[in-house]
C-alpha cells in the first residue's frame, strides 16, 4: 500500500477517535446526552449501559408498521423522492432560464437583479407562503426545493454560456449555423460541465432544505423522522439521522460528481 | 472575364467612445485571381487582420465593397472558409468530427458513406490518418493547424482566409506546414489570402504579395509579384536571383520605407 492511502484511512480515524472522545466527554455533562456506545446500539441493535435489549433502526431499517411508523430506509425514499421531485423541476426549468440569460444581454439585465434578491432567501422563508399556497405537505416541500435550488443552476448555466469563446462562434458563423444548431452544437457542450457543476451545488442544496422543511410540513420524511425523535426524547435517534443525513448528502455529492465528469469534455479521456 | 475576388474602396472605422473614430484601413483596392495566392504582409496593428475579416464577413466594412464573383459580401458564409489562427476546434469534438461538423453542415445533401469518405479524404490531405479519433488537447499545436486547415478545404471554399495560420508555431513545425499547405494547394487549386508577418512565407507561399503600410489610415503600398515556379522548394529558393530580390523589396519596404519605430 502506498504511504499516501494509508494517511487517507489513518488520519480520519485519528480525528474520529477524537470526535468520540469529545462526545463522550459532552454525554458526561449534558444530562440524558446519548454516550457513543449507547448510541451505536440505538442504530445497530445491542443491549444498552442500562440493559435495555434493542433493534437497531439501522439493522431493521425496512420495517413498516402502519402509515406513521416506517423504519428509516422509508424516511430517507421518501425525502430522496422530493428532492429529485424538485431538483428535477429546477433542472428543467433552470437551464433554458440559465442558457436564455446567458446569449441575451437584454435577459440579463432584465433578470439579474431577482436572481441576485431571491438566492439568498432562505428556505423556510418560502415555506409558509408554499404551505399556504400549496396546503399540501408534499407540494410544499416540493416547491421549497425548487424554489432554492434553481439559483446555482440558472447562474452556473449562464456562466457557461458567457464562456463561449468567440473563436467557437466565428466558425459558427462562417459554416452559418442556424440559432439553434449554435445552442446545440456549440452553446451546450461549452455549458455542460457549468451546468452540472449548477446541478451540483443545486442538489446539495436540494438536500439541506429537506430536512429543514419536513421537520415543519411533518408527515414521513427523513427530517421528520428527526424531529419527530426529538419529541418523543429519543436522543439517540437524532444523532443517528444526523449521520444518516450526512451520509447521504456525501453519496448524493460523489454521484452527481461523476456524473458531471462523464459530460465535461475536458475531463474525459478520449471520446 | 469578369473578376473573381475584388476589393473596392474599402475603409473601416472603429468608433472611440468620446473621441474620433480609429480610421484602421483605408482606400484599400485590390482584385485577387482565380486560384491565385495572396498573402497581406505589414507591421502588427497595420490592419491586416481587419481586413481579413472584412473579407470573411466576420466584420462589415464602414464603406466601399467587396465582391466576389460579382456578388456583394455580405457576412460570413462557407464559401470564404477561415482558417484562425488559434485553430478553433472544437475541443470536444475528435479531428474526424471537427471536420465532420463542418462537412455535414456546408453539404447536408451527402449521404453516410459519401460524407465519411470525404472527410476520410480531408484528415488524410493533412496526414492526419493515425490521429482521426483524438481530441484537440491531445495533439501539438502543429497538428491542430493541420486540422483547421483540412476543416476549412473540406467544405470547398471558393477563397481560403488564413490569419497568421502558423503564428503561434515554432519555426521547424511552421516549416512543415508552409510545405502541407503547398502540397495541398497544388492538388486542390483554390484561391487564399494568408496573412503574415514572415517575409520567408510570404515570398515562399505566394504568387503576389501585398505590402501595407502602417496604421492609422492604413492602405495598400506596394503590390510584389512573385515570379517563381512552382512546386518550390525553400532550400535551393535561397540561391535564387528572383527569390532575393523578392525578399528584398519587401525587407526594404518594411524596414526602410515603412519602419516602425516602437516595437
Ligand atoms: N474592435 C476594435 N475596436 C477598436 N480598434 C480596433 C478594433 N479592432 C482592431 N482595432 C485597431 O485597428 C488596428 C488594426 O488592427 P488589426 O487588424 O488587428 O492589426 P493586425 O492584424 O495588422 O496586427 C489596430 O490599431 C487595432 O488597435
Ligand atoms: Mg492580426
């Protein structure tokens, strides 16, 4: 094995002992504070510091009781399922915005300043006005995704865009392509990879603002599942979703970015 | 016969922004040959590559007219195909779709096979066989030029325009090229206006050279014809009275009638 491998496994372990200590020193604290120990059986099943024989929600995590009690595999589909719901839509909607600001100075100026004044609105800023709108958890939650989420990929498309050199135009011009076959044949494979990286962002973004707007819509849902342990004072729960969370945006992070390698041509081998 | 390719009092102003305009060329008269070989010789910012893209259409001229084959330019079209000087390929695109982009588009009547076989014919012209399926970032700087010129000769252009093709290039690659582009020319036979600061290349590649002076109001100050034989062949063209002389004229316009001072 060389050197730089066993760093990329060794370091992280270091750090993690260390995190485990903290916590611990925390749970020795914070009264009723879920301990490391106790907490890897909540997940994974075991008996407990105080003899209580568990299931761990991770080791049953496809259990369906009835329609409020779903083990976690459940939770996380169902926030997974709006957040492509959303993100999808952004997609969809985002990157003709994106490509249409980007060739048109006069869309720009005409757009620019409400891309720049709703980016940073917070999602649970929009979610009263979606739920009032919508009057429907899913929806709502849906909208919130989309609405937060289509920013990066309108700005990222336009930007790419902007990058078209004019050296790729004038042949444009010279071989007279139409308007279209410039989008098609130049304008895109210039954008792709500033849309994926829009796309990227975007998701992530996607994913952060689920958990916020289950734990207000309730209902089934990752984020719900969250909160819904903290009501029921299941500490060990929360700490468990965190993770789960955590995991699961690192996954959704890793994928989207091999996906945007594929189509960036400047990353790709040979075609 | 009526004229191929002429230029008719062309000027062409830039606009300054609370100042007079920047008059680049002017009063320029020119009238090209069928299959002749022209190449725009001059001190940098004189206004060649303006001129150039007045011919492709790339930039309209702010007055006079350029007429080819007794039509008026107007914008760029294929029939003037461009060779840029920093290649323009699309880096995405392998040197067989490079090429295959621009065939499909000037000549959308061809068929599969035909349109492969005739791009085929074109990466071939530049001997570009072995590296067909390879993208642009993985081929030097001299192969890319190849490539640009192979896309611009694919689509039977009726005028080559080259803007400083081998600018970029060292001068044993620019070598090679200024050989590729004689071979091909004597096989295919068409008109081109190349651009260059070389006196070697200018001399080497062209049946006249034009001379211009120096900006602003830039215009056409000599005209040199190059009365040697083709093929040609730039070892024994160095012993060559006709060869000297050329070099000469042009040498003596740029360094004695028209020397610039600040560069
Ligand atoms: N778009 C433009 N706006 C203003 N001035 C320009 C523009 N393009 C070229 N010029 C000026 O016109 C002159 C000729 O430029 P150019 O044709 O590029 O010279 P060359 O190709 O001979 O080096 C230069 O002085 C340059 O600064
Ligand atoms: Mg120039």
């Amino acid at each position: 094995m060389n050197r730089e491998l066993v760093k990329k496994i060794f370091l992280p372990l270091v750090v993690l002992v260390f995190v485990l200590q903290v916590w611990s020193g925390i749970a020795s604290i914070v009264n009723e504070f879920p301990t490391p120990s106790d907490t890897y059986v909540a997940a994974f099943g075991g008996v407990t510091s105080e003899g209580d024989e568990l299931t761990g929600v991770l080791s049953d995590p496809f259990y369906e009781n009835n329609q409020d009690d779903k083990g976690i595999f459940w939770q996380v589909l169902e926030s997974l399922k709006r957040v492509f719901a959303g993100f999808v839509l952004a997609i969809i909607v985002g990157v003709p915005l994106g490509l249409f600001v980007g060739m048109s100075k006069n869309a720009q100026y005409a757009l620019n300043p409400f891309i720049q004044i709703f980016k940073p609105v917070s999602p649970l800023a929009w979610l009263p006005l979606l739920l009032f709108i919508f009057q429907d958890i899913n929806m709502t939650a849906i909208a919130t995704i989309f609405i937060t989420s289509i920013w990066p990929i309108i700005i990222n498309t336009a930007l790419g865009v902007k990058s078209v050199s004019e050296d790729y135009m004038n042949v444009a011009k010279v071989l007279r392509f139409t308007p279209m076959e410039k989008v098609i044949q130049i304008i895109l494979p210039v954008s792709v990879p500033f849309i994926f990286t829009g796309m990227r962002l975007s998701l992530g973004i996607a994913w952060l603002v689920i958990v916020a707007a289950e734990m207000l819509t309730g209902g089934i849902g990752i984020g719900f599942w969250i909160w819904d342990a903290y009501n029921n004072l299941n500490y060990y729960h929360i700490i468990i979703g965190i993770i789960v969370v955590g995991l699961i945006g690192y996954l959704l992070d890793l994928m989207m970015g091999k996906i945007a390698d594929y189509f960036d041509y400047t990353k790709r081998g040979r075609a | 016969m009526s004229k191929f390719l002429s230029l008719e009092g062309i000027e062409k102003r830039f606009p300054i922004p609370g100042k007079e305009d920047y008059v680049a060329v002017t009063d320029v008269n020119l009238e090209i040959k069928e299959n002749e070989i022209i190449s725009i010789i001059g001190h940098s910012g004189c206004g060649k590559s303006t001129l150039l893209n007045m011919i492709s259409g790339l930039d309209a001229q702010t007055s006079g007219a350029i007429i080819l084959e007794n039509r008026h330019i107007q914008g760029p079209g294929p029939e003037r195909a461009v060779v840029f000087q920093n290649h323009s390929l699309l880096p995405w695109l392998s040197v067989y779709q490079n090429i295959e982009m621009a065939v499909k588009k000037v000549m959308p009547q061809l068929g599969a096979h035909e349109l492969r076989q005739r791009v085929e014919q074109y990466v071939s012209m530049v001997n570009l066989d072995h590296a067909k399926d390879k993208l642009p970032g993985e081929i030097s700087g001299g192969m890319k030029q190849r490539v640009g010129i192979a896309r611009a000769l694919s689509i039977t252009p009726k005028v080559l325009l080259m803007d400083e093709p081998f600018g970029a290039l060292d001068s044993l690659t620019r070598a090679n090229l200024q050989e590729h582009l004689m071979r091909i020319q004597q096989k295919v036979q068409n008109t081109v206006v190349i651009i260059t600061h070389d006196i070697d290349e200018a001399v080497l590649l062209s049946d006249r050279v034009i001379m211009m002076t120096n900006g602003p109001q830039a215009t056409i100050g000599e005209i040199l014809e190059v009365n040697l034989p083709r093929p040609r062949n730039r070892v024994e063209l160095q012993q060559n009275p006709e060869y000297i002389r050329c070099r000469e004229a042009i040498l003596s316009f740029l360094y004695e009638k028209f020397a610039k001072d600040d560069e």
